[in-house]
C-alpha cells in the first residue's frame, strides 16, 4: 500500500513539470504591405439606374389668375429700296398668325388682336440687317425699326420681310428669319414660316429666353455628330468636378432659362445630324438621349460613371425642335409673361407709357 501511494506521488509531481516546460506559442504575425509604396486600385463605380431629369407636364400651364389683357399688334410689311424684294401679306394671314398665337398663349392671360396692316415700306433701312456701304447706316438698321415702333406705344409692331437667303446675293445683309428681344419694341417675322415661329419670338418680346443655352448649342453643333454626346459628357463631368453642379442636378447645368418647371435641354443638334446650329429637326428624332458622364472624385481619386438621360421638351415654343403640332408654354413661362405685361417693360402696350 505504502509503495502506490509513493508511485502515485512521484506521477503527479512528474506531470506538473512537463506542463511547466511546455512553451508558450508565439502570436501570429501578419505581413503588411509598406503604406509609403502600395498602389490601391482605384474602383470604377458604375451607376445601374439612369438620373433623369424631372419631367414636366406639356399640360402643366393653366390660365393665370388675375387681370386679363388685350393687346393690338400692327403688321408692318418692308421690302428693299428698289422695290425687288417686297414681303406680301395680307389680312387673311394676320388673322391666322394671331389665331395660332392666342391659342398658344391662351394660358398668359392675353389676347392679341389685329390692330392693322401698314401698306409696304420699302426702305432698306427697315429691311435689312446688315448695314451696306452709306452713311445712313451708322447707327445700324435695328435703331430704325425702333424708332418706328416707338411711334405706336400702345400696339405691339411686326415687321414683316421676305427672307430670300443666297437669292439676289442680298444672304449678307440678313442675319436671321426672324427676331425679337425684350430690349426691342417690335418683332421681325418672315411670312412663309409657320405661326409658331411667330409666336417663338412673342415669347421673346416678353422676356422668353430659349430653352437651352445658345453659346453651348453653338459649340455642339461644331462638333461632327457622332463626338456631340461625348462633348456634353465632358462638359458636365468639368461642371461637377468644378462644383458648379452636384452629381445629383448636373442636368440643370443645360438648362438655358432658369426656369424651374422646363426641363434642360441641349438644343436639337445633340439628338440628330445638322449643319448649323439651332438647325430645326423633325418629329422623328428620339424623345431622349443618354450621356455617360465619367467624374473623377477628389480626394480619393474614384472614378465613377453615371448615366444621365436628357429629356427635352421639344414642345415648347421656346425651344429649337420643329413642330409637328401645336407648342406650349409651361406654367411659370405664362406667369412671367403675365407679369411683364401687368407689371413690368410691356405695361406701355396697355397704358401707352
């Protein structure tokens, strides 16, 4: 008995030493790269879901409340000094032209009438754009047909011409078919165009700018077609990197009026093939495009790619887009009109001030 007990002791004392000599395991080490010399690849961020523009209701302009107003309009026909080129109107026509334009207009509060139609002024002065070589022409032909129109404060003057473009080589002394500005008192028209174009540069007479940036749309159209979308991409990758715009709203950087309830829109020339800008284009082109827009991200340096699709109102009457129907006005554009007239630079049409 006394020999187990001894056995048992010396077993136990000889396990408690081998656990003590048993060493401990070292930690694990983890190899790390040098931060002074590793290269991080720089994700490319690909956004699944377009960012669209907010679509605005074509039926969005209702009547402003508030006074309404009628408004005379006088024709006043020019041809060139000689007689040769002589715009032929009459009576019939001024009717449809004002037709077309009140009903675009309907929403305004305004009424425009017929408040006559001049016989033909055949004068250059009146006719042309470009001053010629003499001496009537120092302070240009556009002071002229202002002078005229002052005469008639209380009737909104159009003056109407017969473009003939290469014809008669008379192309240099014309800038466009038609003109009007809400510094001018009268409107340029041209009578083989369709009323809209007329009613286009109402719009202007009462302070309508155009629906997309002119110095912009300029620059597109002088791009060969296929390079345009890539041109806007670039051009709104530069406008958030600068901060102009967010990733968010970079479409609002097309947008050429500072109106909230038009949509932005690059011109026609981004959508089809043209040879010059503000080129009209027909019924047939899409309805929107997309421009992948790669933004570099600072500081980190993401690249990130995202789709934005422009979708114009190529209704509206103050954009570029020929017209297979009947254009529009927004809300907020019928309200700036209104406000022009009862309040504003227009207020002499109905107080002869």
């Amino acid at each position: 008995m006394k020999e187990l007990i001894v056995f048992l002791f010396m077993f136990a004392v000889m396990g408690m030493q081998a656990t003590a000599q048993t060493p401990t395991p070292a930690p694990l080490r983890i190899r790390t790269a040098n931060p002074t010399t590793a290269k991080p690849t720089l994700p490319t961020i690909v956004t699944p879901t377009p960012i669209v523009a907010p679509t605005i209701s074509p039926n969005a302009a209702k009547t402003i409340p508030g006074l309404s107003y009628q408004i005379k309009v006088r024709f006043l026909p020019v041809g060139s000094g000689d007689g040769s080129i002589v715009a032929s109107v009459d009576k019939k026509w001024c009717d449809l032209a004002l037709a077309e334009i009140n009903a675009i207009f309907k929403p305004t509060g305004l009424r425009f009438v017929f408040g006559g139609l001049d016989a033909p002024r055949l004068d250059d002065l009146y006719n042309l754009d470009v001053p010629p070589q003499h001496p009537s022409y120092a302070t240009g032909p556009e002071t002229f047909r202002q002078k005229l129109a002052e005469k008639f404060p209380k009737e909104l003057v159009v003056f109407v011409r017969r473009y003939l473009g290469n014809e008669k080589g008379q192309e240099k002394f014309y800038k466009a078919f038609h003109y009007s500005a809400v510094e001018a008192d009268y409107v340029l028209a041209e009578p083989r165009s369709e009323p809209w174009a007329l009613a286009h540069e109402f719009g202007h007479f009462f302070g309508l700018p155009h629906t997309f940036g002119d110095g912009l749309m300029g620059e597109i159209v002088a791009k060969p077609y296929p390079a345009r979308v890539g041109y806007v991409a670039r051009v709104l990758a530069g406008a958030i990197e600068r901060g102009d715009v967010t990733e968010g709203n970079a479409l609002q950087f097309l947008d050429g009026d500072g109106i909230d309830d038009t949509p932005p829109d690059a011109g026609p020339p981004i959508f089809q093939p043209n040879d010059k800008a503000g080129e009209e284009i027909g019924p047939g082109s899409p309805a929107e495009i997309i421009i992948p827009v790669t933004v570099k991200r600072s500081p980190l340096g993401f690249a990130r790619k995202v789709n934005y699709v422009l979708r114009p109102d190529k209704r509206n009457v103050m954009s570029y887009f020929s017209q297979n129907e009947r254009p529009h006005l927004s809300r907020e554009q019928a309200q700036r009109v209104y406000d022009i007239v009862n309040k504003g630079t227009r207020h002499r049409l109905v107080t002869g001030q």
